[in-house]
C-alpha cells in the first residue's frame, strides 16, 4: 500500500494504483474524458492533469502512479492552468452545436466547459468538420463532436472482444471510424454510446426523441436473459423513451447488452394489445375485462366438466414475473390439475424427478472472472448471454482456459483453449470421454459401477484427455451448461455426466440461465412436480410437463390437454417442437392467452387477456445466480392492459378459489420468497439417483442444429425495430458444412427445401465449415423457420 | 583542428561499392570486440561498466547516459528481453544514421551484438526510416552476411550466446522516431507514442523488457569495448565522451556528416563544411535538429560543440543535426515550415498536440501571408507554453519550443510581418 | 489476391516476429501488397487483415497513419519531393514547383498522361544531398536540380 497526499488529504492506494484512483477515494473530482474505471489508461486527453510537488510540470492523473509520500494538488494554480489549457484546445474543433446535440444535458465537455472554458474563443481560424459514419442501425455518428478520447475503440479491444472501431488517419486528421463499409455488429455495441462523453456516438433509436432533461429516471431490470441487468428506464410522458445501464458491479457492471438497452422499442411496438378479446362464432371481438374473464371462467369450467382439471394445461414463459408464475400454478392447482411448467424450449424430462433444487448458476455471476478453467456444454454464449460472456472474456483475459464443447464454432471473441465440436448427438458421448478420460488421470473413488460400466465401450479421445486436463490442473474451475444443453434431447444425461465430472474435478457446476426468471419460475412453483420452493405435490396421476403438454413427449400415447392457458408465450416460436405445439394446441378446445402482443396468437387463441409487460407492472426476477430483484412499474399500463398477476387474481376470485386476496404484488412475492430466508438454500444443481445412459450407436442421416437467434429469444425483442435491423437479426440460413453442400449438390447462395415432420420451408444456403459432418445448422423462432419440428433430429435437405 | 580519431567513419570509403561489406569491416579490424569480449568470456557487467565510463550519450536527441540506460535491463529476468535500434532518422536535417548504415552497417551490426551479449537480449530490431529503401535493403544484406559468418545467429562464434537480428522498415511517420511509437510501430500498430511510466526497461517491445538506442549510439561502442571507455572519454570532454556526427545542411559550402571529437568549436565545424555558401552571414543556426530552440548566429559562433556548451548558450544538441540559415532567411517561413511539419506528424493521440500544432501552424501561415496581428505574438507563446511539458511524448516540446526560440531571438522579424505584411529580407 | 511471390515476401517478413506476433508484419506486407497492386483497395486489406489474423480496422489504422501508403491510385510514377526546412534551405521547394510546372499538376495530382502523381514530403533523412526526391517510395534521387529532374523525368518516360 501507498500514502499519497492530495489536496492535503492523507489516502492510501494500493501498490500499482494511480492519483486518479486516491482522488476518488478521497472524492475529490479531477476532471477528465479519456480515463474510464473499466478501461486501460490512455492519458490522451491530458484533461486531467495535476501539480505534483516536485514533478517539473503537470501530470495526468490517470496515468500517473501513486508513489510513496507523493504531494498532490488538484486545484493549484498550475493544475488549473493546465486543466484550462487543455480544455482551450478541445473546444477549438469542437462544433459547440449544444442546442442541437442529443448529448445536451448529459455531456461531460459541456458540463466541463462551464467550469473550464473561457467565455471567448481565442480560436479564429477554421474549424475541422469530419464526415459522419455509418455505423448500423444502433449507434448514430456526429463525429466532428469527436474528442479522440478512444474510449469507444478500447471498449472494442477490451471489452467486447471485437476491435470494430479504431482511429485511422493521425494528428488533426485523425477519424474514429469502422473498417470501409463496415458497421459495429458487437452485441455489446450500445455501450459506447455512454462511453462517449461527448455527443459524437448516440443513440440512433432514441435520436431526436426527447431532450434528456425532459425524461425522468426509474430503476427497472432486465426481462431477458438469466443475468438480471439492472436498469435504468427513462420516461417522457407515459412512455419509455431510452433505456440505460443501472451500475452493479455485481451483476451487469456499468453496460448493458444491446438487447437490454435497445428492446424496449418492443414496448411500444403497434403490435401491442390495448383491450382484451374474446372470439364467438369465430369472430373475434374486442370486449372489456369483465366480459373477457367471464368468457375465460365459462370456457375453462366446461373444459373441467368434460375433463376434469387434468385437462388444462398451463404454460408461462420465464420471461414472465415470480409473481405472474406463482399465481398461474396456484391457479392451476387450486382447480385441482397440475399441468403447469415454463420449460417450453426443453425436451428431457426424464431427470425431472432426481433434481435436488433449482437449477442455476452455481456461483456468483462477479467470481466467473476469478476462474482458471472454465467447460462450457452447449451455448452459444455471446449471443445467448452477452454480458456473461464478457465476464467469461475477462477470465481467459486473466488467464483462464477456456474449454467448449458444442455442435457449433462461433467466434466467441475470447481465446479457446480446447474446443470439442461435435454434432448433437455426440454430445453425451464426448462428455462421457471427458470423464473416463478423468477417471483415469485421477481415480474412480466415488464413481457409481452403474456409471463405471456405462463407461466401459467408451474411448477417450485427444480432445476429451485435453478438457479434462484443463479442468484437472486448473483451479478454481467450474463447468456450465447453456441453452443448447439444456434443449438437447438427451439434456439428463448431459447434466447427470457433466455433474460427475464437475465432482471428480473438484469444479463448481451450473447452468446459464436462458431467461429473466428461468430461476425464479422454479422457485414459484412453475414445474409439475413440485410446488412453491420445491414443496412436494402429491397427484393422484403424474401431471404433464411443457413436452407432455405440448405433444412432444416420447411418450406419445398420453393425450395433451384439451386447454390451454399460455402466458407470455408464442409458442410457434418459443417452443422446442413448434410444429407439434402448433398442432396441439390447434386442437384444443380453448385456449387462453394472456400476452402484451397480438402476434399470432388470434390464429389458435379463443381468448386474448391483454397484460402488461415487466415496464407496466411491479414484479420479481430471481436471475441466474438467485439474485431476487424486484422492480415496479415505469409508466402505466398501455389502454387497458393489466398486471398479469392482477388478472390471475380476479381470475383466481371468479373461479372461487381460496387464497386469491392479494393486494399487492409485495403479498405474492412474500408467498414465494420468505423475508428473512435465503433463497439460495434452495437452489441446487445435483441429480439424486439418475442412471446415466450413454447412447452407444450413431444417428444416422442428417440432424438439426436449431438456436434461438439472440434477437428472437422473447416476445419484447422480436418488435424491437432497431434490433430487428441489425445483422444478428438476419432471416436464417440453412448452415452446411462444405461436404454436406457437395453431397447435396447445392452452392452457397441457392434456395433449398427442408423437412421435418410434415412440415417444410425453404431457405438459402450457407457454407460453415466448422460444423460437424452431417449436421445442419437451422435457427429456430423464426417466422420463417416455424414449419419446422424440433430444435435437434433428424432433418433432411433437397435440392430444388 | 583535423579530424585526429574517428569512431564510426575511420577508413569508412562512400565511393568503394564493396567498402560496406562484411571482408572490408574485416579488414578495418571490424568485430574485433564482440570476439575479444567473447573470446575472454567477459562478464555482461563490465561491459556496461566499460560503456559507462566512455561517458557515452545516446545521440538519438536526448543524450542519455547509455551506460545508465543499459544498467536500467533487469538481470535476473527469465522471459525475452528485446533490443531495438532506433534508425527512424526523421528529425528535419539528420542524415547521419543513413550513412552509417548504408557505409558501415557492421559497426552497427557489432554494436548490437555487444550490447545484446551485456543485457542479455536473445533478439533485437533495427527500425530502419520508411524513405531510406536502398539503406534497408543494405541493411537485409549485412544482417545475412553477419548470419553467415556466425556473428549473428545461435552460439555466436562457437559460444552459447545467441542473438538474432532483424531489419524493420518504416513507412513514413516521423513520430516513430519516438522511441515508445516506434515499439507500437514493430508490434504492427499505428506509432502512437506510450505514456511513461512505465519505462521500455521493464515494459517495452511486446511488454518485455526492451532497450532503445540510436544507430549511432550503437555503432560508437565496438571501438569503446577495443580501445576501452576511458579512451573513449577523452576523445572528447567530460559527460560528454568521444566522437559526434554532426550532419550539417543548409546554407553551407559543403552540407554533409562530420564525424568530430565532441566540443570543438561550432567555427571550426562551419569550416569543415566548408563555411557559409557565398559568403553570407550567419543568420541563426538550428544545432541539434529541427526541434530544437534556434541560436542566432553571433551566439553560435561562440559555441562549442558538445551536449553541455549548447545547452549552456540555450539549445540543445540533440541528434547533431546542424541548420545553417544566413541573412537571406526569412525566419517566419522557417518557422512556418517548421510548424507545418509538426501540425503533420502529430500523431493525433494527445490533445494539446493535436490540436495545439495545428494552431500554431495556422497562425504563423498567417503571419507569413500578411494576415497577422498584433496580438498574435503573445498567443503563440501562451499556446507554446500550453502544449509544452503537457504531452505524452516530447513531440509537444519540440512543436513547441522552435516556437518560443524564434520569437526569442527573431521577434522583430515578426513584428515587421504582421506590421507590414510583407518580409524583411 | 497477392502473388505467391508477394506471399513469400510476407511470409519471410512474418518469420521475423514471435510466432504469436505476426500483426509486426502488417507494415512489410501492406508495403509489398502495395508494390504489386499499385495501391491499397479495400480487399487488400481486409486481406491482409485475414492473413495476419487481426482486425480489419487495425489494417486500415496502420494504412491510414503512414504516410508511404497510397490509399487511392497513383501514376505509374510517385514522386515525393522533401520540402522541409532543411532542403528546403538549398532548393527543396524549388524542385518541387519545377516539378509542377514540368508536370502541370499540384501535389497530390496525378499527371494527365497517369505517369506521375506529386507528393510533397517530410523529412527524409538526406538533407545533406537536397533537393532530394524519391521515386516510388523506393529510389531516392539526391541533388535535383533542373537539368537532374529533366533527366530523370525522361528516363522515367521511357
Ligand atoms: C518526436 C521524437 C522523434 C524522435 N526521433 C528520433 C529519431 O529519429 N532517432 C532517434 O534515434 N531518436 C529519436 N528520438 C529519441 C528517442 O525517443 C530515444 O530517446 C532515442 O532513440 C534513444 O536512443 P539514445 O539513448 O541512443 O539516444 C525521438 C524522440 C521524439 C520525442
Ligand atoms: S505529443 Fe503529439 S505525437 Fe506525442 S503522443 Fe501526443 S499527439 Fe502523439
Ligand atoms: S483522463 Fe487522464 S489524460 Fe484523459
């Protein structure tokens, strides 16, 4: 540790740490536009520079190290000197166009000018004008307000991954610019729009909208992915205008992903519903509330008199509120059923029953930087979790070995230490020759002769002995599995292997949760087999699971329900098997969906409960790592859109069940979330008893690789109308590997046709060569993809 | 005075095509220092104790201690450690590096090599100025003939001390001539100077520890390790040991390099380059390259040729880059030329620079095109004194500082600019 | 896209480096793409970003921050005189302005007849021998005089 004295004031900084890092300690404010907490030092800006006792002349702040006994003065006469020497020089080319610039009002030059500039310009000659850039449907250029701070393209090296921006030309000629006819494409891009402390990269979306002392700040978080980015929503009249990171260091840091900055276009997309609607004699009718619950009420109890309660099926998206999930299970079950479940995208259920607990992440979000080995089953991480990957990113930055196995090789942006690509049906196989190759390197202690046996046909591997090395001699190290894991058809056997391996490794073990509450939605009870906190249900018959319910179960012979109520969902897109959905639910005699989007949900649906999405409601996320975030309303409900958990409220009251009373959205979170209990005692990875099967032949023909574009996982974000733009967004490809095109005699470019099932589209081809022979990589939610089956199978292609 | 003792030039021969090469070096007793140290296993410390006492100064512009410099290499550091050269001569009226070069490019060669063996270096660059083709080639053609010969390579001459040495060509920025730029230039990046702390000797080429010097600097230590510091010393004066190569242009009879024991006086130097062309007066005079406070004439006159005399009659000598300007010179389009060039080179990372250089050219331009005012004179100085000290690297000073010493010593021609709108002379 | 013997050159320069360092090449090879193309289009270098592993805009911040690079096509001839102080003191600019009157062009204009594009340089570290003038980044020409700039301008022609 160091003592520094600045303005006077004693502080101690660490061994390496920098005057700027005392003065913030002390809370003393240096002036300054290039240094950034979370970005290496530039000291380009040379706003920040101090008087230093003994230094000849000023020092920047920044970059300066702390030394032992050093005298600082931030204030001095020679500071300030400096400080308005610098200041003079950025004004010179600065166009001091404020009254037409977006960043007015929250502009560091701006705010910096008042208290360093001087009142004339002493600047006569001509001012530099830079042409503007087109940088992609995000981010929106001024870049003769650039002030060269480089904070945008350190961003790119540092943080995304992906260095896009970059400074070309030099001295007074120098440009912040993309590559000749490129865009920025990071899915963290929107990021340098706060980094920019001028008004040269803003907001392309919420450009021109608003002025930003119009807009009042409300703290909200996140409905998309597991992380639970905390945010701060602005508001002009009633509406969301912009949305901006709310720093936690714990969980999203000071950025945002753009698809948790730029979505909350969804929020006020056309296609939102304002009014409930009931279809008689199949029309559809725009009705109010009243009429519309009743109409619910009627439908489900002739559905019950028929059926029984066993006949309805509940289905809500982990999008979805603790509270909304809670309320939708208590209403289910207090009718008597127990079809209930929000895992629509998983297929496996057939480790249901040996899970310990709620699935999740397994440790703290803040300590993945920490580790030292890292095995990631399944995902495509930067896509599927933006800013855990950039943690991911800054632990192999750190040194960490990144290990992945996976049907795909995307560009991760970070470096790969071993990688297993393998098709999906070789994915039990290849953890299973992780493991042997384990037990051989360290011993079997512990290892069931169940799995010992299974174990036996099994052959390790280059790949699987350098994994499992990795994970070995690396610690701390933890395994994850993603959403393309937790979708695979043998999820079960993934899990139960990947949790021995994480055992004899002495590796922490999780899973990267794929929504806003995919923890929470466990917690609330929203599975069949278990209630509220994993309390246990006694049913008389098993209840159906989201496969069972959805017509997707192996077990084919059990019928699905005979209605449904859908909450937060699309299924043609959100399910696993869209086409077997789409089929089951086209079949039922009701249908209730309670959604914030009309969608197509008039095609299937009998009644439409409008509700209102995480910006109009108060509720609760519980994220990835079991973090409880509650959050309350920004703006009010659009039309005569309501809270979903007030809807399920009267519903629960008009069906004349008991315990349906809640006042507030605070009582229902106490049901789930018990004030003085912690939640993480209930969160838990293992499976208990689950026999591991490891399939021993090929599949044979050509199989499916579907994910869930980042910009189609949930229903807000798939009418966010930027978002839509970008090239993330692009209509899916049918992905091949070269070998494939020439067996199939197509090129790149040429429109073939795919079949699944009885369902079929046609798409254009692409050429991947890093995917394993004989697979297909298709995306699923997509309007053009939702003909197809499931996300993994079989899957043929013919040439047109 | 003649020239009694060369260090880098002696017997070197322009007009010989075959003088350069490695038979000819031989011959001048060439790598007769690296096989002394290394036939007597001569231990990495005294070698740098032996430059340490020649009083060596790095001729690159800032005359550093070159013994001092190389004491700074951690010892005991297990990973690379890298060596670089600094042939990025860029400084306006430097040319000296080249000749050395494209002359003698053993020398340099061999002083790499002994500067490699007493820092431990395994691998060194030599970052040859973009415009200089023909010396780059020659420089590709001396490495591989050294290679060849075992003095370059693995276990050089049968020892276990290894060093590979490698050419870098620039392509046109004079900012790399700065040492921290030019490590950014051969990690393949834009020459964006670094901000020091920390120092290349414990964060440098790739983030190894890394020692810069000049060409010339290099090539002054073959004969230090032969003939021994202390003799080196008294080739010249006090802190200010052995032999310089002044490259004196402008208006002279005879521009050219003049390799000369250091102190001697400027006189004598002006008439080794064959005094003023057509017998003109001596205006000022630039000593040390173009970024450098200017001298008039009469104060040059007086003036020995060493880092401490300049420095005492208020310049520096820098890289020994000699401008003779006679009575004929306007002085404000010097400076206006000057200043263009910094405005131009400014690397653009740091803003006083940036936009500071390009403020100064803009207002001398105006001076110089009739378009001045009064109170323009006080706004250079002000602005001089902003960019001054405030920079990442020392291009702000030297942007600044040609500034401050014109309008010092030559005020009245600029009055008479802005008063006139025209020049007076 | 490059020659296979421009690809050996650049591969000779990448073996100079560190094995995990080969972006130290870009300047060589955008150097040597640029001696066989003329000129850096675009696709040469995002090529060269490819082939050395780094950012297409890491290429283009290096292309643009050199002076030596020509970002657009230039005659057949590139001929940049230094005018800087130094040479400028014995005739720099006097060569550069007969040179634009031989050529009827200003810098960084290219000559009606696509032979010679006009550039104007900085130092070039052979103010010793000014005027002095370099032909394709490659040739420097020391002394130029008239009657030298004639000669060369002829030779040139030829
Ligand atoms: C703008 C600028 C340009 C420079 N140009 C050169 C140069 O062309 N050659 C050189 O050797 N040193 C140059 N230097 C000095 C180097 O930074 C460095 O001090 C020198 O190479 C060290 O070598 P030495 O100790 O042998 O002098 C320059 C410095 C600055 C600030
Ligand atoms: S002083 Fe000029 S050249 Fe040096 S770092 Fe700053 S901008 Fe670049
Ligand atoms: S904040 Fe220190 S130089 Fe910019």
């Amino acid at each position: 540790m160091i003592n520094i004295e600045i303005n006077g004031k004693q502080v101690t900084v660490p061994k390496g740490g920098t005057v700027m890092d005392g003065a913030r300690q002390l809370g003393i404010y240096i002036p300054h536009f290039c240094y950034h907490k979370k970005l290496s030092i530039a000291a380009n800006c040379r706003m920040c520079l101090v008087q230093v006792e003994k230094a000849p002349k000023p020092l920047p702040a920044c970059a300066t190290p702390a030394t032992e006994g050093m005298k600082v003065y931030t204030h001095s006469q020679q500071a300030v000197t400096a400080q308005k020497g610098v200041m003079e020089f950025l004004l010179i080319n600065h166009p001091l166009d404020c009254p037409i610039c977006d960043q007015g009002g929250e502009c560091q030059l701006q705010d910096l000018a008042v208290g360093y500039g001087a009142s004339e310009s002493r600047y006569q000659e001509a001012k530099r004008v830079v042409t503007n850039k087109n940088l992609g449907p995000l981010i929106s250029t001024d870049m003769t307000r650039c002030i060269h701070c480089t904070r945008c393209v350190r961003f790119g090296q540092e943080i995304a991954g992906i260095m896009e921006l970059g400074q070309a030309g030099r001295g007074e000629h120098s440009e912040i610019l993309a590559f000749v006819g490129k865009t920025v494409d990071s899915e963290l891009s929107g990021n340098v729009i706060d980094l920019c402390p001028v008004g040269a990269l803003v907001s392309k979306p919420f450009r021109y909208s608003a002025r930003t002392w119009e807009l009042s700040r409300r703290k909200s978080i996140s409905p998309h992915c597991g992380l639970g980015s905390n945010l701060i929503v602005q508001v002009k009249i009633d509406r969301v205008m912009r949305v901006l990171p709310r720093e936690n260091e714990e969980i999203n840091e000071c950025w945002l992903s753009d698809k948790d900055r730029f979505s909350y276009e969804g929020l006020n997309s056309e296609d939102r519903l304002t009014t409930p609607m009931i279809k008689r004699n199949g029309q559809w009718h725009s009705c109010d509330w009243p009429e519309a619950l009743i109409f619910t009420v009627d439908g489900l109890k002739s559905v019950m008199e028929r059926h029984g309660a066993k006949g309805i099926g509940a289905l809500g998206s982990a999008h979805s509120t603790l509270e909304e999930l809670f309320l939708l299970q208590k209403l289910i079950r207090a009718l008597g059923g127990g079809n209930i479940d929000h895992r629509v995208r998983q297929a496996d259920f057939r480790a249901d029953s040996n899970l310990q607990g709620v699935p999740w992440l397994g440790m703290n979000i803040a300590d993945v930087q920490q580790l030292k080995s890292v095995l990631i089953i399944g995902s495509t991480l930067r896509k599927d979790h933006p800013l855990l990957a950039h943690r991911f990113r800054q632990a192999v930055k750190n040194g960490a070995q990144l290990n992945i196995i996976n049907p795909m090789d995307d560009d991760l942006l970070m470096r790969v230490a071993n990688r297993a690509i393998i098709a999906p049906s070789e994915m039990v196989n290849m953890l299973a020759r992780v493991l042997k190759a384990m037990i051989e390197a360290k011993s079997s202690e512990g290892i069931s002769k169940h799995i010992m046996q299974s174990l036996e046909a099994v052959n390790v591997t280059d790949e699987a002995q350098t994994i499992a090395n990795s994970m070995l001699t690396n610690s701390p190290a933890a395994i994850f599995l993603g959403n393309i894991a937790q979708h695979h058809p043998s999820y079960a056997d993934i899990h139960a292997i990947a949790q021995v391996i994480a055992k004899l490794a002495g590796a922490s073990f999780g899973f990267l949760g794929e929504a806003a509450n995919s923890v929470g939605a466990y917690l609330a009870g929203a599975i069949p087999n278990q209630g509220v906190l994993g309390s246990e249900i006694k049913h008389a018959e098993p209840p159906f699971n989201a496969a069972q319910m959805l017509g997707n179960s192996p077990n084919n012979a059990v019928p699905p329900c005979k209605a449904y109520i859908l909450m937060n969902l699309e299924p043609e897109l959100d399910a696993y098997n869209p086409q077997q959905a789409m089929k089951v639910i086209d079949n039922a005699e009701f249908v209730v969906s309670l959604s914030s989007f009309r969608g197509n949900i008039t095609n299937y649906a009998d009644v439409i409960l409008p509700i209102a999405p995480f910006t109009e409601t108060s509720g609760t996320f519980v994220n990835t790592e079991g973090r409880v975030q509650s959050f309350n309303g920004v703006v009010s409900p659009l039309g005569d859109t309501r809270p979903g958990w007030k809807v399920l409220r009267v519903l629960g009251n008009l069906l004349q069940l008991d315990g349906f009373d809640y006042e507030t959205s605070e009582q229902i979170r106490a049901q789930v979330i018990p004030a003085e209990d912690v939640i993480t005692r209930y969160l838990n990875n293992d499976l208990k008893d689950y026999a591991i099967n490891i399939p021993s032949e090929e599949m044979i023909g050509l199989q499916r690789i579907g994910e869930v574009p980042i910009y189609q996982a949930d229903p807000i974000v798939r009418r966010a109308e930027s978002l839509q733009l970008t090239s993330d967004a692009a209509p899916p490809k049918v992905w091949l590997p070269t070998v494939l095109l020439e067996q199939l005699n197509v090129n790149e470019g040429e429109i073939v046709r795919l079949k699944q099932g009885d369902g079929e589209v046609q798409l254009e081809v692409a050429c991947d060569d890093e995917l394993p022979f004989n697979c297909v990589r298709v995306a699923s939610a997509h309007s053009n993809t939702i003909a197809l089956g499931a996300l993994f199978g079989e899957i043929s292609v013919e040439k047109l | 005075m003649t020239q009694s003792v060369q260090v880098i030039l002696a017997d070197v021969n322009p007009t010989d095509p075959e003088n350069w090469r490695l038979k000819s070096y031989l011959k001048r007793d060439g790598y007769a220092a690296l096989k002394k140290i290394i036939a007597n296993k001569i231990p990495p410390e005294n070698v740098i104790e032996e430059v340490k006492k020649s009083a060596l100064r790095g001729r690159g512009g800032a005359g550093f201690p070159t013994g001092l410099k190389w004491s700074f290499m951690p010892r005991q550091y297990e990973g690379d450690k890298y060596l670089v050269c600094n042939s990025d001569e860029g400084e306006p009226g430097t040319f000296k590096d080249r000749d050395i070069m494209r002359y003698n490019p053993h020398i340099l060669i061999e002083g790499m090599a002994i500067a490699a063996y007493a820092m431990g270096a395994k691998t060194g660059y030599n970052y040859v100025h973009g415009e200089i083709w023909e010396t780059y080639e020659r420089m590709e053609e001396a490495v591989e003939e050294a290679r060849l010969a075992g003095f370059l390579g693995n276990n050089i001459l049968g020892s276990d001390f290894s060093f590979q040495l490698y050419n870098h060509h620039g392509y046109g920025a004079y900012i790399c001539g700065e040492e921290t730029a030019l490590l950014e230039s051969i990690e393949g990046k834009k020459g964006q100077p670094r901000f020091k702390p920390p120092f290349p000797a414990s964060y440098g080429l790739y983030g190894k520890p890394t020692t810069i010097n000049n060409t010339e600097t290099f090539a002054s230590v073959p004969w230090i390790i032969r003939h021994g510091g202390e003799k080196y010393l008294q080739l010249g004066k006090p802190n200010n040991g052995g032999t310089k190569i002044f490259s004196i242009s402008g208006h002279v009879n005879k521009p050219g390099n003049y390799e000369v024991p250091l102190g001697i006086p400027f006189a004598e130097l002006l008439e080794m380059a064959g005094g003023m062309r057509g017998g003109r007066k001596l205006k000022g005079c630039i000593p040390g390259g173009s970024s450098m406070p200017v001298l008039p004439g009469d104060v040059m006159m007086k003036t020995d040729m060493d880092y401490d005399s300049i420095a005492k009659a208020g310049s520096m000598l820098g890289s020994g880059a000699v401008i003779i300007m006679d009575d004929t010179t306007c002085m404000v389009r010097a400076l206006e030329r000057l200043s263009y060039f910094y405005y131009e080179e400014s690397c653009g990372q740091c803003t006083p620079c940036r936009e500071g250089t390009g403020w100064l050219y803009r207002i001398i331009n105006r001076i110089e095109h009739g378009k001045g005012r009064p109170e323009d004179l006080d706004l250079l100085d002000n602005l001089a004194d902003n960019i001054q000290g405030r920079t990442i690297c020392a291009l702000g000073d030297a942007a600044a500082m040609p500034v401050r010493a014109m309008l010092q010593h030559f005020r009245d021609e600029f009055v008479y600019h802005i008063e006139h709108k025209k020049c007076m002379v | 896209m490059l020659s296979t013997e421009s690809l050996e050159k650049i591969n000779r320069e990448i073996a100079k480096y560190p094995t995990d360092q080969k972006q130290s090449a870009v300047m060589s090879a955008l150097a040597i793409a640029q001696d066989e193309k003329g000129w850096l289009a675009t696709e040469t270098m995002d090529f060269i970003a490819k082939y050395l592993g780094m950012p297409a805009i890491a290429v283009y911040e290096v292309a643009t921050f050199y002076n030596m690079y020509n970002l657009k096509p230039v005659g057949k001839y590139k001929l940049t005189v230094c005018t800087n102080l130094p040479c400028a003191l014995s005739g720099g600019n006097d060569a550069a302005n007969y040179l634009k009157q031989k050529l009827g062009v200003g810098f960084n204009e290219t000559s009606a007849d696509g032979l010679f594009t006009l550039k104007e340089g900085e130092c070039m570290g052979a103010c010793g021998d000014a005027p002095v003038l370099l032909v394709n980044n490659k040739q420097m020409c020391s002394f130029m005089s008239n009657e030298q700039i004639d000669q060369l301008l002829e030779e040139l022609r030829k």
